[in-house]
C-alpha cells in the first residue's frame, strides 16, 4: 500500500465515520488470512501496517525454546538471539517473512475490506435512521412488485409492502407515490429490512396527527382507534382543554381536515366520536352515527347493553354488523345492541 491509501483510510474516517484505526485492524487481520491462504502456510504471524507511510511487513512469531520440536512455530534460543540479543526462553520472537509480491494481495485484500466495512456502515446508518421511524409514516415511490410485496423506494432503501398490507381499495403501479406505516425496522446480514403497511391502525392515527395542529400539539388526544381498512374507522378523541372541542378540530372548517385523510386512505369511511371516561356515554358515541336510547353496564361482564330506536337498529349494527364490531373495538366492550321494543317486551 501506499500513503495514498492512508490518506484515502482518513477521508473516509472523515466522511463515512469509520475509525481509520478501526480499518486498519479490519485489515491486517484480513491480510492474515491472505497470508496462510496464499502462502499455504500454518505459522502463527502478526501483519503491520505502518500507518505513516503505509508500508506492510509480515512478522512469523515462534516460541523460544531449548529444543525445537516444531520450527513453524518455535525457534532455539541461539537463532533468536541473533536477531535480538535481549530474547529470553518463552519469550515470543518476531522475525519478519514478509514476501516479495505480496503488495499486490495486500492491495486487492485492503480495498476489499475496506469497501465491506463501508457498506456495513453506511447499512447501519441508514437503521439507525429507520429505526427511529419505526410506527412513522413515510412516502416512497413503488418500484417494482412480486407475488407477495410491493417494493417501495424509500430513498436511501427500498422497503417492502406486503400485498396482505394493502386496502381492498389500493391500486398501485411503478412510479406511483404511496404513503404507508412503518411497522418494523430489522437489522438483518443483508442490510435493514423494512415492513410498511396501508391496513394498520397506525397509518390512521399519524395521518391525524399529521393533518390536526391540536394533536399535534397535545391539545386534543386519541384515546382509541379502531379500523377495518378500506372499509370505514372508528376513532376516540379527547380534549385536554374544555374549551376546543375535539371532535371538531379532527373534522375541520368544512370537514376539510378529515376530508384530506379519507381522500389519502382511498374513501375510507371515518367516524370521529368522543371519548369519555364514562363507559355508558363512550359506548354511545361509539355507535355513531347511529342514536342511542340508554346503555346498561354491565362491569362484571364488560359488557354494555345498548337501547336503540326500533329505526335504527340496522344503522346501530351497520353492514355485516361492521358499526358494532368497529365500536366494541374501540371501547374494549363487548356490545349487545337490542330495540327499544324489544327491551320493553323483554321487561314486561
């Protein structure tokens, strides 16, 4: 090697953040290896690599002894002490057995290591970077797709999106933009793998937080979501302060606020109800937009009995029972919704 490679080892400390001292242990035990493999060698030896002027030198390091049984790995004290006259029995003596051409295998071998530890860094900086977004939203532009993903550019990685992680609703193509949740962020041997998702409840609740300045801000909290997506939400708010009411500052002036979300999830039906640490009354708001006579609670069961007009008994269930499953998800409860005449020929 030369100093321009030293130099070059600097830049990238400087550059990429990989300790130079670090590099050049990389190598010389790289260039260790090199050595018994290209020499056929089994000699115990220790590779140097002066990082003044670049230069490499292979030491063999053999075991003082009296009589020399093995000479890849012991040498007689006499031999020894004509290199160094201070060598003592047991001592470790370092005689150099550097080859002739063995710059070109240095070479080769450091630029190989080199460019390894370079990836290896820059694939960790990029899942530390992710990491960190791990249950965030990101855009990225689809790329390409198989059986099972969609593969999203993300930048400085492409992510994956499974198909079973797409609305009913979404219809991607290559070049198109796609805005998902990340749902897990692994640092496996070949690089960060990336997870997104277009179905998890999470997207729902950072769109909102996105799109609200009072959840942004804490102001108004979402206590609960629950979600079948491409199909409708359910989401619990709730306001820290009396006066700025929570379900409006989700809804927006003219509904715009939530209109931008329900055009991003592809029409997704969303309903913003209240939260209320009074289950009777959060179980209520639950069954939005259907309206709701009296809740009876029953906390032994965690269930809640709900009296519905006799009107709104299909609204109150909705399709395939979709507003009441959406509703005991967002409240923990299980829901057992009965008519007002029903309940009153049940109490007489």
């Amino acid at each position: 090697m030369s100093m321009e490679f030293i130099e070059a080892l600097s830049e990238i400390e400087r550059d990429k953040g990989i300790s130079k001292d670090v590099l050049i242990e990389a190598i010389e035990a790289a260039l260790i290896s090199s050595y018994k493999r290209n020499f056929n060698t089994a000699q115990n030896v220790r590779v140097d690599v002066n990082q003044t002027t670049g230069q490499i030198k292979v030491y063999a390091r053999k075991t003082i002894v009296e009589e020399v049984l093995d000479p890849r790995l012991e040498i007689s004290l006499e031999a020894a002490r004509s290199i160094n006259p201070h060598y003592q029995l047991e001592d470790i003596a370092e005689i150099e057995v550097t080859p002739r051409d063995f710059g070109r295998i240095a070479a080769q071998t450091a630029k190989q290591v080199v460019t390894q530890r370079i990836r290896e860094a820059e694939r960790g900086l990029i899942y530390h970077a992710f990491v960190d977004k791990e249950q965030d939203i990101v855009t990225g532009i689809v790329q390409r797709m198989d059986q099972r993903n969609l593969y999203v550019d993300l930048g400085k990685v492409e992510a994956a999106l499974p198909l079973t992680e797409l609305m009913p609703t979404d219809k991607f193509k290559q070049g198109d933009r796609v805005k998902s949740y990340i749902t897990k962020v692994e640092n496996t041997s070949k690089g960060p793998q990336i997870i997104l998702s277009r179905t998890h409840p999470g997207l729902l609740k950072r769109l909102f937080e996105l799109e609200v300045p009072e959840i942004f801000d804490g102001t108004v909290e979402i206590r609960s979501v629950a979600r079948e997506a491409g199909f409708r939400s359910k989401i619990a708010v709730y306001s820290r302060n009396d006066e700025v009411d929570p379900v409006g500052s989700c809804v927006g002036q003219k509904g715009v606020r939530v209109q931008t979300i329900v055009m991003e999830l592809k029409g997704e039906k969303i309903d913003i109800v209240r939260w209320s640490e009074a289950i009777d009354e959060y179980v209520a708001n639950a069954l939005s937009p259907s309206k709701v006579l009296e809740v009876i609670v029953f906390e032994a069961e965690k269930m809640a009995r709900v009296i519905v007009p006799d009107y709104q008994l299909s609204l109150a269930i909705g399709i395939k029972g979709q507003n009441a499953r959406l509703a005991a998800k967002l409240t923990g409860w299980k829901i057992d919704i009965k008519t007002f005449c029903h309940a009153l020929i049940r109490a007489c």
